[in-house]
C-alpha cells in the first residue's frame, strides 16, 4: 500500500486546529477507534508539566539510529548541518517536532536550550519517545513537552539523528510529516492529516454532549439510556440544554 497523501495536498479548514484545541484526547481516541484506528496513541509519553494548554498542530519529524562511536563522538554538534540542530532550527512556526527514539528514554533527545529555541522559533510544542534532560527548565516552558521522562545523559550517548521530514514511529504509532498532534493531561493522540478536518467538526458535538452528561450524572441520573443516549427523552432534554446554554 502507498504511504498516505503529502501534507501539501491535504489542506486543513480554517477552523480544524481551534476546534482541535478545545477537544480532550479521550474524545479524538474515540473518534478515531470508531474509524478503526485502534494505535493512535502515543505510548510511554506524558507532559513533562501536566496542566499546560491543549498542545495541537502539524507534525514535523526527527528520526534517531542507536549510536555508535564513529558516527556520535562529542564534538559532533559542532558540525552545521546535524540534524537535531537542522530540525530545531527548520520547524515550521505552530508544527509539533516529533521526535522517534525507538522509545529508548535512557538518554535525551533534546534538552531546555534546544527546546527554548524551539519555543522562540514559534513551535506549538514537542513530543519524544525519548528522554528529555534539564527537565526543570524544559517544564518551566510555556510550550507543551511530552516526553517518556527525564534522562540527563546526552543524546549522543544512545541516538544518531538521521532523518527530518519522513514517516518515523513515536511511542509504537506511525506519524507521517504533516499528521495532526494533539497532546493534553491524558497523553498524545496522532490524527492522520486526511481525517483532521472532520474529526475536528464531530468533536465538537461530541465535547458538547458529554458537557451535559456530566451535569445529568452529577444530579444523580442514571447512566443506562444517558450514555449512549439509547434513551430516547435523552436526546430530548439534550437540545432544551443545548437550547438553554446557547
């Protein structure tokens, strides 16, 4: 099978990022499984600080080797053109740099400077399989990290950057270059780009409908007919809410 169309012939709508940003991941993992895409979530990963806004835009990737001695020795990030220092500094403004460690968190994929540059730069945030060193002053970001945990060892000690731009595997999923990210307390889900726009719009309703389960459990309805509404009277009382709270 093909790999799935380019980014550049995938556009997204105007409204597909905002409406991203006020869904959780628990609804798009939902949404998504509906569609049959049962390994959207990236595993091992958390936000290096929970609490921070929705992290969602387009990926941009960083693929990792195991390193070796003759192609990682300490000077090589005085050489130009490497390629964590090319990503860093090529990451388009508001795409997530999502890095492939092969999920090995025993050694950094990046640490604070790199990604307060990226912060600089205008990325929408990070995600690594990977460990994440000066773990303190990456948190203290305003930019969204996800990564498997601190580790100070460098990069250098366990990953060779190799690839920008390709497909790469983070956390056991497959994310093509331009694949919507979005990461929240919960985790990180992986949208393919042809599905955003209308995952985007079903979310919505989705966000809205469980807004007003949540108020009919917390008085004291039962969930059997509530959710799933299988209960035709809730429907009803759903639109006089939807009506109420417009």
């Amino acid at each position: 099978m093909p790999n799935p169309q380019s980014e550049n012939a995938i556009s997204l709508d105007s409204e597909t990022l905002s409406r991203l940003s006020q869904a959780s991941t628990a609804t798009v993992a939902t949404l998504l499984f509906k569609r049959g895409y049962h390994n959207a979530y990236v595993q091992g990963v958390s936000a290096l600080a929970p609490g921070k806004q929705t992290l969602v835009g387009p990926a941009y990737t960083l693929r990792y080797l195991p390193a070796r001695p003759d192609t990682d020795p300490l000077d090589a990030f005085r050489e130009p053109d490497h390629p964590q220092r090319v990503a860093v500094e090529e990451c388009p403004e508001g795409a997530v740099l999502v890095m492939d460690c092969r999920q090995d968190a025993s050694a950094a994929s990046a640490g604070s400077i790199l990604l307060t540059r990226l912060q600089i730069r205008g990325a929408a945030g990070v995600v690594s399989d990977g460990g994440i060193r000066d773990a303190a002053g990456a948190s203290a970001l305003q930019m969204p990290v996800f990564a498997a945990k601190p580790s100070a060892p460098t990069n250098l000690t366990k990953h060779h950057a190799v690839d920008i731009g390709l497909p790469i595997a983070c956390g056991g999923v497959a994310v093509y270059p331009g694949d919507i990210v979005l990461g929240d307390d919960d985790g990180v889900m992986i949208i393919p780009r042809h599905l955003a726009n209308e995952i985007a719009e079903e979310s919505v309703a989705m966000e809205l409908f469980e807004a007003f389960v949540l108020e009919e459990v917390n008085r004291g309805v039962s969930i059997r007919g509530l959710y799933p509404p299988t209960d035709p009277d809730t429907l009803v009382r759903f639109h006089e809410w939807q009506r109420q709270n417009a």
